[in-house]
C-alpha cells in the first residue's frame, strides 16, 4: 500500500489536484494496481521466449542498392526560356 505522503507525492508529480475524499480512493486503486504486479512478478517466466512484436521475420524491408541519380538539367529541355545555362522565368513582383 501507498502511504499518503507517497500518494500526495505522485499527484504533485503528475500535476493532479486531489481533491478531500480522492485521496483515498485513489491510494485503493493504485494499491491493487501494484497487489497486481506483485502477481505478475511471482510468475515464473524462465522457459518462455521474449515476444518480439509478434512475427518471426528477422527484416521485412528491402536490400539498399546503390544507383546513380545524377538527373542534372533533364527537365531543361523543355522550358521556354534560357540564359547562360540557367533557366529563365518571368518576374514575379
């Protein structure tokens, strides 16, 4: 069990503003939430295998390959208007 120091201590934690007769509703619930993982840690879970997310493929995505990307003015060849290797547009303002 959470003593009410403890209890008063998480609340300012979490920023919660307990109000008179939440406090010890909330002391009992969080109590039997950890009663709960005590259980859990008399479990004895020596022979069982770790989940991993559940599937056992080890790397569902695809091999990098390495390319050449260079495509350097294959878009120029169809603008109207050029000017000493650069692409010409008209003023904006």
């Amino acid at each position: 069990m959470l003593s009410k120091k403890e209890l008063e201590h998480l609340a300012e934690l979490a920023r919660i503003e307990l109000k008179e007769g939440e406090e010890e509703k909330l002391e009992k619930d969080l109590g039997a939430i950890l009663d709960y993982f005590k259980e859990l840690q008399a479990v004895d879970t020596e022979k069982v295998a770790p989940m991993t997310g559940g599937t056992q493929l080890m790397n569902a995505l695809r091999e990098d390959v390495t390319g050449s990307t260079d495509d350097t003015g294959k878009g120029a060849a169809g603008f109207p208007d050029k000017q000493d290797g650069y692409l010409k547009v008209p003023p904006v303002f």
